[in-house]
C-alpha cells in the first residue's frame, strides 16, 4: 500500500475538511457546466443544439462539422473531465484519510472527475440539458489512471485507439463510446478492490462512496444513452463514418 501511494504519510480528518470537497465538488460542477460544443458551434455561426440530434457533444459535432471538429471537441471536453482529478490527485497524493489506509487522492480525483460529469450531463447554464458525457469521462480515466502508474497512460491510449477502431468499423459511435466507459472504469475499479479489500470487507464509507462514484458516471452514460441503446436494439442506430466525415467542411 505505501510503495502504491509513494510514501503518503500525512493524515487528514474527514470531519475536519468535509468543507473543501464539498467547494471542490462545486467548483468541478460548475467547470463542468461549460460546454465546449456550444461555443465552437458559435465561432461556426450556428448551434448545435439545433443541429442533428441537438445533442451538444462532440459525436454530434463531427456529424456537423467534419471529424476535425468533432476531434477539437472531444480534446477540450477530455481536459476538462481529466485537469481537475489531476490537479486533486497532485494536492492530496501526500496524504491518508487518518484512522485509514485510504488515499486521500483516490477520494479526490473522482470526487472531482464525477462532479465535472455531472455539470456537463445537467448544467444549470443550459437549463439541465447538456451533452452525454462521454469525452469528459474519457478524460477523467486518462488523466486518473496514470496516477497509479505513469505507463498506465500508453495502455489507456491503446485501448483508447481500439474503441475508435471498433467506431470506425462498426459505424456505431454510441456502442463504442459505453465500452469505451465501461471498459476503463472497471479497470479502475479492479485497481481498487485488490488495494482496499480490507476496507470493503469492512463496508468503509470513504471506499464505498468512491465506487458509488463509478457507478454514477456509468449510469450517467448510459441512461443519456438510453435512445442510442433502444435504436440499437432495433437495427436503427445512427451509424458515424469516419471516412464520411473526414474531409466535411462546414
């Protein structure tokens, strides 16, 4: 556990900063409601709220605007879903919640990470209505994952390429984007459960509310997802070339 979390020996209550997660958390909600599609469909003199299937992420935006749009999208909604976790893991790496074993950063990032999804799923700026998440969670495991070791970063980046394999030769974005979620959070998770297994065996509220976390990014994606799902069943999903959109100009 030491040699995982880099010699953290300073300890840190609960009790005595539930007040500065609880700001993070709001901080993190507001960065999330800031929707990157929306303004660059602006500087494109439209919006793309209005456009397709008026869903303001970047698979709508590659539709409209050409996959390198869509790809500009997906790297600012990608930031914003993995800076904030880093930047909680860089100022609680040091540190344990005391009375535990518990990485003060493994609480932090994805208190973070899941607060961004949920402004940009839900933001108060555009009346609840916003994207579906998919890039700022994307994000969060690139920027997270590599927390526990840097090489873990050139792993997320080749399953990464094989999510977009699979879109490109599928042609079903939706499909690929909740494997791409799915995939990376049950990694995640298996991290977790080999290093606190004592911690869960003891029903800790501090672990229990982080894979509670995971659980609410997943259901986040996947109920916004709920009608890609449906056509999917049916044989009428939406299918998103990649070659298609490659050279599009708009």
């Amino acid at each position: 556990m030491i040699s995982l979390l880099n010699t953290a020996v300073k300890t840190l209550a609960f009790s005595d900063s539930w007040y500065w997660f609880l700001l993070s958390a709001a901080v993190c909600y507001f960065i999330g409601c800031f929707n990157f599609a929306v303004l660059i469909s602006h500087f494109k003199k439209s919006d793309i709220r209005g456009v397709g299937s008026g869903n303001p992420g970047s698979m709508n935006m590659t539709r409209t605007f050409g996959l390198k749009i869509g790809a500009i999208n997906f790297f600012c909604d990608a930031i914003k879903g993995g800076l904030p976790a880093l930047v909680a893991w860089i100022i609680f790496k040091d540190y344990v919640f005391a009375g535990t074993d518990i990485a003060v950063s493994d609480f932090a990032r994805y208190l973070c990470g899941t607060f961004v999804i949920i402004g940009h799923v839900f933001p108060v700026t555009m009346k609840f209505k916003g994207g579906k998440g998919i890039a700022s969670t994307m994000g969060l495991f690139l920027f997270s994952l590599p927390c526990e070791q840097w090489w873990y970063f050139f792993i997320v980046a080749v399953f990464f390429c094989l999510v977009l394999l699979y879109i490109a030769l599928t042609e079903w974005g939706s499909m690929g984007s909740l494997i791409g979620v799915s995939g990376l959070t049950i990694w995640q998770a298996c991290i977790f459960v080999v290093r606190y297994k004592a911690e869960l065996a003891e029903l800790n509220p501090i672990i229990i509310s982080v894979f509670m976390m995971f659980l609410v990014i997943n259901l986040l994606t996947w109920i916004r997802h709920n009608t890609n799902i449906y056509r999917l069943l049916a044989g009428e999903e939406h299918r998103t070339s990649v070659l298609k959109h490659k050279n599009k100009r708009v």
